[in-house]
C-alpha cells in the first residue's frame, strides 16, 4: 500500500465519521422535536415568567352635595389549583368534587351538577393549576363561594384562586352620565373620568406571572409583589338633585316636542360652578337617551339670544340708547335681496329698542345695527372678540366645540353677513359659551369660565382646589350693563315679553328667547323648515344666584317657539331651584307681636308646661314641685293629687300624658276620638284591679 492509498483511505474513515455523527445530531433532533417535544415544551413554559400590570382601584367622583356619581366595585374572576395542598390526595378530592358541583350549580345555575363535576374531574386529570370557574363574581358572592365544600379548607388549601377586575358604576345611573364620562381601551376619553384619569387611575401595581401548559398565565404568588394604589377621588361641582330636576324637565319637553335633540346647563353665577348638564337625543319614538354633549360641543347660530351681545356693542358704542325709536317697516326689512323678518305678523310699527329686545324684534337690531357700523364692520366684529365671544373657553372636560365670529377678512363674508350677525346667525357658539356670556351680564359684568370640578382628594386629604379662572373683569361699563338688565327683566315682566309666560310671582326672571330657523348643512335654509328654540338667563333678577340656557333642536309638534319650547324647561327647572334654595329667599322682617292672650295647653305634666311657657316668656305661670298639675284659665294653679293605686284623673290632657298615667297605673286604656281627653269610663281616685279596661273620649 502505497503513501497515496494510505491518505484516501484515512479521508474515507474521516468522511464516513463525520456522516455518521451528522446521522445522529439529526436522530437526535428529531428525537427531541417529536418525540419528546411535549415534554420540552412544557419545560419551557415553566420557565417563561414575567411582570404584569395591576389594576389599581380607581378614584370615586362626588357630587358637590357629597352623593356618589361613579365609583369601582370589585369583581372576581374565579379559578381553581386541582393540585392545591389541601385536595393533594385523591380520596380527598373525589370524596368532595359532587358536593362543590352541586354547590355551583345551584349557586349560579348556568350548568347542571353532572357538568360541573365532569369539568371538575377532568381539569384534575389534566394538573390543572389555575383552572377557570366563573367570571364577573361580585364580592358578596365571593363570600357565599368561599364557604363551598373544598374551597372551605382554606386560603390555600382549597385551591381557590381570585383575580380581581374593577368594575367601573354609575350609582344614579344615567344623572349626569356623559358629564361623568367614561375612560375606555382604544376610545377618545370622555368627560370627567377622561379629563381627570391620571388622578383617577392611581398607580399600576405588578405582579410576577408564570406561563403554564396551553399558554396560560397565572401567579406565581398568591400575594401581589407590588401592590396598586387607589386613585384620588374628584369633587365635580355637580348637584345631583338639581341635575335631577333638569334631566326630567327636559326629557318632558323633548317628548311633548317630539325634538330632536336638547340640552340644560346650569351654572352658579357668582363662582361659575356647574351645578346641572342635561342632554338628550332621540333614538326612536317617544325614547330619549344621553347620546353627546350638545351643552359643550354642539356650535350652532345661537339666533335672537345673540341680541344681547349686539346691544351691548352698540350701547357701550354709543350708537343708541333703550329709548331710541326704531321704525320695524311692517316686520321685514330688505337687503341684498334677501328679507329679514321679525315673528310678528306686521311687525310692531315704531317702537324704543328697549321694547324691540323686549319682543324680539330682528327688524330692529339689524337695522340699527347695519346703520351704524355698515361703514366700519370691523367696528362691531372687533367689539365682539374684544369680549371674548369667538374664543374657546378652555374647560376642565374635553369636547368644547369652536366657535365662530366672522371679521370683514372671513372668506365668507358678504353684504349680508354684518346684518345677519346683529340676530344671531352667520356665527356659531356653544350653548355653554353663549350662557358664560349672559352669566357675565347677571355676575356684575365679570366673565369666568364655567367650573365642572371643585377639587381633588386622595385618602381624604384634598390634594387640589379649583376656582372659576376670570376671562375678564368687566364686558362693559355698569351703565350699559344697567340697561341690559332692564331689557332682560322686561322680557318676562313685560306683557308683550316674549318670554312673559316664564313670570313667576314669588321671584323675578331675567333673560332671552331665541327661535333661529337650523340650515341643512350644504342645502342651507330649505322649505323644509327646522327651528331650534332657546332660553338663556337668571334668577332670581334682582339678585342673580343661578344662570341657565335651553336649547331644543327641530320640535315638530306644536308650537317651535322658544317661549313655548324651552320657556316651559327653564321655568320648572328654577321654579324648583328656587324652592329648595332657601338662601335666595328674601329675608323676613322683624316685627315685635303682642299677644295677650296666653296659649292653650292640655292637662299634663306641670314641669315640662311650665318650661316651654318659660321658653315662650308667658308670665303667670305659677312654679311647683309635683309632677302633674291642673290648668285653670291657662295657667298652671295646683298640683294634682294622685294616691297610688287608684284611678288618675286624666281629662284634660292629651293622649300621649293620659296613655302614660293610665299604664302607669296598670289599667288598659281604650281610646276613642282625638284632641284633649272630655271623658273617662272610670272617676279619678277609685280602687281598681291591675289591667282593667278603661275607656276614654277625646275631642
């Protein structure tokens, strides 16, 4: 054999070495991946932990008033450890699996005894340790499962797992749900529970997790690793009641209108707080639900009630003054081809421009209005901003719609816009932007931005205060505001008023109607004809304490204007304010009265009479140390004499004094009529057995 023969067959060695050992890794390999990969896998799953987050408790919100209006209720989801300490041994757990299956079945019924235990037996053939029972269990029925056969062995032992999940609740349900909102995965967050989630949401806790067999997580701990902490808790500056009264005054006239939609805000005038937000939307006939917040973020041409931000332009402009005389032109008015009507058939012939706001008159105001600045419109436009008119006004939930007011440099300003501006269309305001502005007029000229949260708590401790930030100091000049307030007064105590059915005698309402006829979107003002009927103002008018507006969308039935559609809202809704507010009622003079007469007073106990006529200051009443006396000419003369055992002497005396000295003496009063007692079946001082019947009259 050759050196050449000898180096071929050391490579043929070599080679068949190397296929050899490939043969086997790839045996090897496929011996793990098939044959034992089971096993492997569920190796590897044992292995695989990781952090999860804790939901943390959140934070309630509270009305101002202190009533719950969303809080977190826990609920359980329900698992089981088969292979718990305390069912380790077979005799155990079989001896008792039918008895925890009839438990469940009868508890929650969605399965029959049979079913539950074959589930049961089953999950413990598989190992299973973290097998699911039941979901959305409420914690008193977490009480009731604890005491089930098995799981009664204990914490751990039993093999009960519990994994809490907050449950987020309305308490009064649908009161003020789309103020309170909702804060959900994947969803634009609404209301306070959105504005106000990271004071609400508290703090994730984390817990260490263990992927077990089939790709199911479950605690390695029974204790959470790092515990949640709760969220704070909101004090909104909603009051349920008032909330109440608004809901179901405008639920009442939505239906009786058969609108479309509506809303009512009401607003403290002083501190901005909002103390009710109501809105409705049609979904079928006669059925009305919380839909959108039209109250925050519907923009729309307010219409007439816009007026008094035209008056106060003009007024404070010196343009005209409330005893200006105004020619209404038989109730229109041409321009551009196009013509301005007032409601009035006929129009009000020449009247003061207090009377033209009194009665709404649109003739009026753009006449004026289109004289006096048609030259200058930036004159008026510019006046409106300068009040804040066409800014958003910043609020503490998200949604505030934009609104509009046009300048001369507008892409769609036109020859019409300056006079269709003066009553309130070709700009558009929320319902809560136009009411900020009529809260400014009843709030001495200050303009705030409306208040939805008081402050912020955690554990009790206030964390934050709010208070109304001031937009400006004063929108105008007192005297104007003066003449506002009139014109506002006017229209409901004046007989022509169009907002005269809202007058109350008890106390004085200020404010403005609008009726403004609703484009239809590119089509514009069609024949068919869509109205929305608003009311924006105060009370009481003499001294403003609440502000509100009403706005309801295309009422179809009835009347559509505003006196008649929103007027009703408005005046149950402060009527009811007012009734349950006691600090706006006027105060009581003081007058001295002179009785001489001293007051009636039944027959009973001397020293209690004689206190109270004390306490009233009613001299003549004669002091004495027993424990009853008799009342002659209203004053107590002597002390009556009663001997133990024997019949009391009871006319005289009220049924409440006579039923006591009656038991007290072991007798069984028997009562007929009411008032003083006239008669008795047995006289004062006999001798009688105990529980002797005895009748007495009263009258």
């Amino acid at each position: 054999m050759n050196i050449r023969t000898d180096i071929l067959l050391r490579v043929y060695i070599a080679f068949g070495v190397i296929v050899l050992f490939a043969f086997a890794v790839l045996f090897k390999l496929f011996h793990v991946q098939f044959a034992q990969g089971k096993k492997w896998k569920a190796m590897a799953d044992s292995l695989s932990t990781r952090f999860v987050n804790v939901e943390a408790v959140r934070g309630n919100i509270y009305s101002v008033d202190g009533s719950l209006l969303a809080t977190s209720v826990p609920e359980y989801e329900l698992r089981m450890d088969l292979l718990a300490g305390g069912i380790e041994k077979d005799e155990v757990f079989y001896e008792k699996v039918d008895s925890l299956a009839q438990k469940f079945s009868s508890y929650f019924g969605d399965k029959s005894a049979r079913e539950y235990s074959r589930t049961l037996r089953e999950a413990r053939k598989d190992s299973a340790r973290y097998f699911l029972l039941q979901r959305k269990i409420t914690h008193q029925q977490l009480n009731d499962v604890k005491k089930f056969p098995i799981f009664n062995l204990g914490r751990y032992k039993g093999g009960l797992i519990l994994v809490q999940k907050n449950k987020r609740i309305l308490p009064f349900k649908t009161l003020a749900a789309r103020t309170i909102g909702y804060k959900n995965e994947n969803v634009q967050p609404v209301g306070l529970e959105g504005a106000y989630g990271k004071f609400i949401d508290g703090e994730s806790g984390r817990r260490l997790m263990q992927r077990i067999s089939g790709g199911v997580w479950m605690p390695v701990n029974r204790d959470i690793e790092i515990a949640p902490k709760d969220g704070s808790d909101i004090i909104s500056t909603i009051d349920i009641n008032m909330q109440d009264v608004a809901q179901n005054a405008l639920e009442k006239q939505l239906i009786a209108s058969n609108a479309d939609y509506g809303c009512v805000i009401l607003m403290e005038v002083e501190t901005g707080e909002i103390r009710a937000v109501a809105n409705f939307t049609k979904v079928s006939e006669g059925v009305y639900q919380e839909k959108f917040n039209y109250a925050i973020a519907e923009s729309a041409e307010p219409g007439s009630t816009f007026k008094l931000a035209s008056y106060m332009v003009a007024l404070e402009d010196g343009k005209f003054d409330l005893n200006t005389m105004v020619n209404t032109d038989g109730g229109e008015y041409k321009l551009y081809g196009h013509t301005i009507r007032d409601s009035h058939e006929g129009g009000y012939g020449v009247i003061p421009m207090k009377k033209a706001f009194e009665v709404s008159s649109n003739v009026a105001i753009t006449k004026m209005i289109y004289k006096n600045y048609r030259g200058n419109p930036s004159g008026f436009t510019n006046k409106l901003h300068d009040l804040h008119l066409g800014e958003p006004l910043v609020l503490q939930i998200p949604g505030e719609g934009k609104p509009l007011i046009k300048t001369p440099k507008s892409h769609s300003w036109s020859g019409l816009t300056l006079p269709q501006m003066a009553y309130g269309y070709e700009l558009k305001m929320t319902p809560l932007q136009m009411l900020t502005f009529y809260n400014a007029v009843a709030n001495k000229g200050k303009m705030i931005a409306p208040l939805f949260v008081r402050e912020i708590r955690r554990l009790g401790n206030t964390v934050e205060t709010f208070k109304a930030r001031v937009i400006t100091d004063k929108v105008c000049s007192d005297e104007t505001l003066n003449k506002l307030q009139q014109m506002l007064e006017g229209v409901v105590s004046d007989t022509s008023g169009t907002g005269r059915k809202l007058k109350n005698p008890l106390y004085k309402i200020a404010g403005k109607t609008g009726t403004a006829q609703v484009a239809h979107g590119a089509a514009g003002y069609t024949a068919k004809r869509a109205y929305q009927a608003s009311f924006s103002g105060y009370f009481p008018a003499e001294k403003p304490k609440y502000s509100m507006i009403v706005v309801v969308q295309n009422p179809s039935k009835g009347s559509y204007y505003a006196a008649d559609v929103a007027g009703p809202v408005f005046r149950e809704v402060a009527d009811k304010v007012y009734a349950g507010d006691i600090e706006m009622y006027e105060p009581i003079n003081k007058k001295q009265f002179v009785n001489n007469s001293k007051p009636s007073a039944k027959q009973g106990n001397g020293r209690d009479t004689q206190q109270i006529y004390k306490a009233l200051g009613i001299k003549n009443a004669v002091a004495y140390s027993g424990n009853a006396g008799k009342l002659k000419s209203n004053t107590v003369e002597d002390e009556m004499k009663y001997v133990e055992g024997t019949v009391p002497d009871v006319k005289g005396m009220g049924l409440k004094d006579a039923l006591y000295l009656l038991g007290n003496a072991g007798l069984r009063p028997i009562v007929k009529g009411y008032g003083k007692v006239t008669k008795q079946s047995i006289s004062a001082g006999v001798r009688i057995a105990k529980n002797y019947p005895i009748v007495i009259e009263l009258n």
